[in-house]
C-alpha cells in the first residue's frame, strides 16, 4: 500500500524531532556533567582545569549563566579582575537584576580601583535587598573610599543592630563620623574599645580625643600607646603603620598645643627625637602654629637644625607620618 507523501513528511518529522530532543537532552546531560567537573575543581583549587570544563559547559544556556559566573570567581582568585569584570558584566547584560553578579561586579572593582562604579553597583545591591547588611558594610567602605562619609554614616545608621554586635560595622560607623569631624565619634570609638583592642583604632581615637579638646584622655590614649608598641629599632611599625617615635612625638604636640608654658613638652620632643623620630616636615609644621609657645619653638628649631647636621639622627628615611 502506498502511503500519502503527506504522511511520510510527517513521520519524517516526528522522528526527526524526537531524535533532536534526544540529542539536545544528551547535549544537556553533558553540559551539565561538565560544569560539575569544573566546580569539582574549583572546590579543590585547580581552577586551569575548572576553567577547561566550566568553558565547555557555557555553551548552552541550561549551564551558561552559572558556569560564566564561576569563571568569573577563577578570574578574581588567579587576580584577573578586568577579566572577573567582562564575566560579571556579561551576566549583568542578561540578567540585570542578578544579586551575585552584581555584588561580585562591585567588588572586582574595587580590586581594579574603580571605586565610582563600584558605588554604583553597591547602590543598586542595596535597592533590592536593603536588609543585608554585609552589602552594607561593603557600599560604606566604598563610599569611605570615594571621600563620601556622610554618606556610609547614613548607610550604616541603618541597621542600629549590627551596630550594637559588629565590630567593623562599629569601626567603619566611627571612621565616618571622624572624617566628618564629627564628636559623635568619641563615643563609637569609645564604645568599639569597650570589647576590642587594635593600635590602629586606639591611635584614631586618641586623635579623635585631641580633634575634640578633650587633651587629658587623649594624652592617656597616647601613653597607652607606647606601653604596647616595639621601638623603631625592634619589631617596626605595626600593621596600621604606627611607630613608638611618631607616638611620642604626639605627646610632645599634644602638650606644646595643650599647655603651652609646660616644658614636658620639650622632654617629649626630645624623647622622640631619641626613639627615631626625624620628620622635618611634621617638626616645621609646628612653627606655624600659633598655639605653641616662643620658647617651645626655639626647642623645635634647634631639634631641627640637630637633625640636619646628623647630631640626632637624619632626616634621610624620616618617618613618612602615620
């Protein structure tokens, strides 16, 4: 019996079409068996052979988005931020409102500097999951970056929680109140040292204390200071950048501006001077300041002078601040 041309055509094409599907499922199965070869080494560290199988498994878009994102992750691991960058973005041209792609765009940029648009992603995180409070914490440190400090402080007021049982958010809080030159930043710093001790944060708070006219406690906060740091011929600067010297040429500032007709204050410049101390710059800033005795200035220009003729030291490899 001969069948109709009609009918052929259509078996032909049922049978084409279930051949396809079963290609395209195999196709899948595989692209799927791929991408869990290439997280398997991931997991493990080996991200040139992750990179091989994650590359594979992008081809279809069962597994595309996943495995983009993760090559992404290997970019920023092995350091190839511009490369994390067109991984995250490409994603974020497909899937706008994508929160890890978003996140992991914003943090590439700030390895590669761009703190700007990094602002921006931040910003956008923040609109469609305000109550995290790790993108929070992380848009304020951007926003300290870019000189935005009232800003984070308005970020951060935000979750008055994690304020109360976070210590960097505490921390952060405090740095942008004080680049404000705000006093409510005596009391966050204050209340960060209650449970936490770090040189670096009590260094910012000694600075505040003196910012704010409060000299005794400042003058306690710098001594406390020197009980923990190493001279400048020990251990060198802690992680923050503090030395002993710079320390005690604090006091030594402190007291000239504090109290002027006190002559500790030429004691504590000479003890700086002995610990290390041989900033010129910081020595001639002095002589500007209209607060500081005529006779505490003669000290200062003979200290000087001294530390130009190497009879205490030289101002060659003079301590750049803190």
């Amino acid at each position: 019996m001969n069948m109709k041309p009609s009918f052929l055509l259509l078996i032909c094409f049922v049978f084409s079409g279930f051949l396809f599907s079963c290609m395209s499922q195999a196709q899948a199965a595989k692209a799927e068996e791929y991408y869990a070869l290439g997280m398997a080494y991931f997991d493990l560290g080996r991200y040139t052979e992750a990179e091989k199988w994650l590359n594979q498994a992008r081809v279809l878009d069962k597994t595309r988005l996943a495995s983009e994102y993760n090559l992404g992750r290997i970019a920023f691991e092995t350091g190839r931020y511009e490369d994390a960058i067109e991984f995250f973005d490409g994603i974020l041209k497909k899937d706008p409102d994508n929160i890890m792609a978003l996140k992991a765009a914003a943090y590439s940029r700030i390895k590669t500097g761009d703190f700007d648009q990094a602002e921006a992603l931040y910003e956008r995180v923040l609109l469609l999951v305000p109550e995290n409070v790790d993108d929070g914490y992380n848009y304020a440190l951007v926003l300290n970056a870019v000189n935005k400090p009232e800003k984070a402080e308005d970020v951060l007021s935000k979750y008055p929680y994690a304020l109360l049982d976070n210590k960097d958010i505490l921390l952060l809080y405090a740095r942008s109140q004080r680049a404000q030159r705000k006093p409510e930043a005596v009391d966050s710093y204050s209340q960060w040292l209650i449970n936490n001790s770090d040189p670096q944060a009590q260094y910012e708070f000694a600075l505040v204390l003196e910012e704010n006219g409060l000299y005794a406690r400042s003058l306690e906060e710098y001594r406390k200071l020197l009980v923990v740091l190493p001279g400048d011929s020990g251990a060198g600067p802690n992680e923050g950048g503090l030395r002993r010297s710079a320390i005690q040429f604090d006091i030594a500032r402190l007291l000239f501006i504090a109290d002027a007709e006190n002559p500790q204050g030429i004691t504590e410049l000479e003890l700086a001077v002995s610990e290390g101390f041989s900033d010129a710059e910081a020595l001639n800033k002095l002589l500007d300041d209209e607060r500081i005795s005529s006779s505490a200035k003669e000290a200062i220009r003979k200290t000087i002078d001294d530390l130009k003729s190497g009879k205490k030291g030289s101002t060659d490899g003079a301590d750049e601040g803190i």
